[in-house]
C-alpha cells in the first residue's frame, strides 16, 4: 500500500528504472539516526541492512533470517541500501481515512524501504515469506514463489516508488490486489488465519476461566 504521506503510488517492479528518490520522512529519518543494528557494507554487491529504533523485537535466529531475506533481496534489486520499517507481520494497510488505517489480513512479510544512498529512499513496500512449519512465530526460511501467496492476483515483492517517477517512463504494467483482498482456498494464509482464530478462542476461554462472572 503507498505510504499516506505523499508519496509516489507507481508500481516499481525489477527491471524498471528508478525514479530520482526523495528523503526519508523525519520521523523514519530520526529512528534511522539512532539505529543499533545493521549489516552489510552499503554496495550492490553487499547491500547494508539496516534496523531503524527501536530495531528487532524477535529472536537472534528469526532477526538473522529476516536481514538474509532483505540482503538478499536489496541484492537482487541492485540497491545498496535496505532499511527494515517492520518486521514479519500477517497484515497490510488498504485504505486511510480520517480515523487512520483500514487493515487487511495479507500474507506473512516484512515492510521495507531501499534505496541508491544512505539518504535517499527510492522503493518501499514488502517482502513476502515462508515461515518454518509456516509458522509465522518460527523463523522466515524463504522468499514466497508468487504461486504460494494466498491473496488472489498478490505478487512477491510488492514495491512501490518513493520520490515520484518521471511521467516519460514506462510504467510496469502490473496491477497489484485492492481491498478488499480475496484470500485463496486452502493457501497457507487461509491455515494460518485458521492458527490464529483458534488460538484467540482458546485465549478468550482461557481468561474467562481465571475471572468467571458472579
């Protein structure tokens, strides 16, 4: 999903030129400034990447597998620079309106940001994983094959451009999924919304137990 703050909403697929980029809004900018963790030398050969604050919240196994997909992928891109906005998670942003973000479930990724320089941001947006026993609390092992992704018509990565695109550029001529998102029969999303429903129902009892009602 393009970022609310203005930026460009072009699809930017490999292949494709990039745009001139722009600079990282502040808030991002700052968390970057402050960032603890990152690997990587900043080349196309050996992209650097980077962890902006508060910086991993998972363990050293899954924050180690999640810098591979991005190096990897930054490295296949040919950008040099990657910076983790967030990491696996089973959601995306559809829509804004005046009350904030309208969510959607989506296939497992991780949101990222590359770009040509440490400053500059040139493509956003997420890199879709297979999970180790497609658990999604286990270790990312892999990139997602676009046959895997439980959202109909979903692509792997999904990029858009940062910083505008110049209008006599070809655009990519790929169309990714509007809300409302049709989730594929039987795909790995559809098991692991099943995961979670299960295990929230079981939650609810559970705390219902420890505080009956009189």
């Amino acid at each position: 999903m393009p970022y609310r703050n203005g930026k460009d909403s072009t699809i930017w697929v490999n292949g494709m030129k990039l745009g001139k980029g722009a600079p990282h809004d502040p808030e991002f900018r700052k968390r970057i400034g402050t960032a603890r963790r990152s690997l990587g030398s900043g080349t196309i050969a050996d992209p650097m990447v980077i962890w902006p604050t508060p910086g991993p919240k998972r363990s050293a196994e899954v924050t180690q597998a999640i810098e591979h997909i991005v190096h990897q992928v930054a490295k296949r891109c040919g950008l040099p620079y990657a910076w983790i906005a967030a990491d696996g998670h089973s959601y995306s942003t559809t829509a804004w309106t005046m009350d904030g973000r309208i969510m959607s479930h989506d296939d497992h990724h991780i949101t990222v940001r590359m770009g040509m320089s440490p400053s500059i941001c040139n493509i956003q947006g997420h890199i879709y994983v297979i999970c180790e026993d497609n658990d999604v609390k286990k270790r990312p092992l892999r990139v997602m094959e676009e046959g895997e992704r439980g959202i109909v018509g979903g692509k792997n990565p999904q990029f858009w451009i940062w910083g505008g695109y110049p209008s006599n550029l070809p655009p990519s001529g790929v169309k990714y999924p509007k809300s409302p998102f049709e989730i594929v029969p039987n795909s790995i999303l559809e098991f692991q919304m099943e995961v979670k429903r299960k295990e929230e129902e079981a939650d609810y009892l559970r705390k219902q137990a420890m505080n009956p009602p009189y």
